[in-house]
C-alpha cells in the first residue's frame, strides 16, 4: 500500500512538473539573418514576407531595406494595451516581425540595423476593418508605418521614425479617431522634435475654418525608440490619450 502511494505520488510531481513546463512555454521569435543580399536570405522558416520598403535611411546614398515577416503560423500571444510594460491581452494570430537593413554602398551587402517583434500590429488587430496594417514607406531618410482599424467609429495611426545616433526615435506621428456616419472627429499630430501637439477637433465633413484647433507642449524625458515604445497603444502620452 505504501509502494502504491508512493508511486501515485511520484506520478502525480511528475504530471504537475510537466503542465508548468508547458504552461510556461512562449512562443520564441527567430533571429533573423545580420548580413545578406537577398530577401530570401532573410526570410525566416515558416515566415513569409507581407511588405516591403526601399529607400536611402542613413543618407548615404544607397537604397536601404525594410521588411515585415509574417509567421506561417497562428499561435497564443500576449500584448501590450496601455501602458509600455505590462502583457495584459491574449490574442490568437500570426505574430509579426519588423526588420531594417543598411545596404553597404561598395560591397552591396545588406546589414541589420535592428529587428522588432512587437510593433507591428498583427491581422487580427484592426477590428472590423481587417489588417490594420496599411502602409510602410521610406522617405526623405524616414521610416513611415500606417494602421487603421475600427468599426463605426475608426481610428488611423501613423508613426514616424528616423535613424539618429546609432538609434532608431520616433520623430513624428498622427492619431486620427473618427465616426464613419457622422464625420465627428480627433486628429492629434505630435511633433517629438519641437515638442509640440497639435489637436483639431471637429468634423471630418465640416470646412476646416469650423474645426477648433490647439497647440500644446509636450512633456516626455527623451525621445522613444523601438526599444522603449513597445507597439501603438502603449504609450500613455496624455492623460487617457494612447499613442
């Protein structure tokens, strides 16, 4: 009788021990490639590239490289909704990754400059409307991303960043929240640069002379980069306004 409890005992640890290891098990996002010339050489396995961005981002003179990767596969992922920290939403999608190469002007290698795994909003983020994900652009050494999403009441996001100082800070971005039917709107433009916001509110259908506009200071410690601003909707830039 002993032996037998021992042994359920044992088999009981050892079917515990074994549901925290799964439980505890996360998703792990591959490393992309440091160097090629290719986009197939960046590609991950079981990755796909969705969009792709080619423009001058260093001001050397030479077309630099910016994709994003979409897993194959659908897995449990846990996202940030406002604040920069916590995890505090499960979501089932196919997770998204961000890359940017600098193209090397004499051999014509292409160098990561950095890989991001949560700024990019994922299919299932945009609401009725779909992928949220709308645009990626490089211009005038900048890095756009655009998103929109919503229902009857809509929102569009726009984020720019630029390479400075070895880092990648968001210079400039514009949140657009409006009501489809009856054209009532927000539009926030921030300047990080000049620190100042820009606020009209009014109506998407009205002559622009109708619509009351604002300029305020902005107040932040230092600039965001990829590293420290974690996806749209994780920044707290106002009291009750996400960025």
């Amino acid at each position: 009788m002993r032996l037998l409890l021992l042994l359920l005992s044992i088999l009981f640890v050892q079917n515990t021990f074994a549901q925290n290891t799964f439980a505890q098990k996360s998703f792990i996002f591959p490393k992309v490639k440091q160097e090629g010339s290719s986009t197939q050489q960046f590609t991950p396995k079981n990755w796909t590239v969705i969009e792709t961005a080619q423009g001058d981002l260093n001001n050397d003179g030479v077309d630099d490289l910016a994709l994003i990767f979409e897993s194959d596969k659908v897995i449990d992922e846990t996202r940030a909704y406002g604040d920069n920290q916590s995890d505090i939403i499960k979501e089932t999608q196919k997770p998204r990754i961000l890359v940017i190469y600098f193209k090397d002007k004499f051999t014509g290698i292409y160098h990561l400059s950095v890989q991001n795994n949560d700024f990019i909003l994922r299919s299932e983020e945009g609401g009725r409307l779909g992928d949220p994900l709308q645009q990626i652009v490089i211009k005038d050494q900048q890095l756009f991303l655009r998103f929109r999403g919503g229902a009857e009441w809509r929102w569009e996001m726009g984020y720019t960043f630029k390479f400075e100082n070895d880092d990648w800070f968001l210079t400039s971005a514009i949140n657009l929240y409006f009501n489809q039917n009856t054209g009532d709107m927000t539009e926030r433009i921030y300047d990080f640069n000049t620190r100042q916001l820009f606020t009209t509110v009014g109506n998407l259908h009205r002559r622009d002379i109708g619509n009351r506009k604002s300029t305020e200071i902005l107040f932040f410690t230092q600039l965001r980069t990829f590293k420290t601003f974690k996806k749209p909707w994780a920044w707290e830039i106002l009291p009750n306004v996400y960025l």
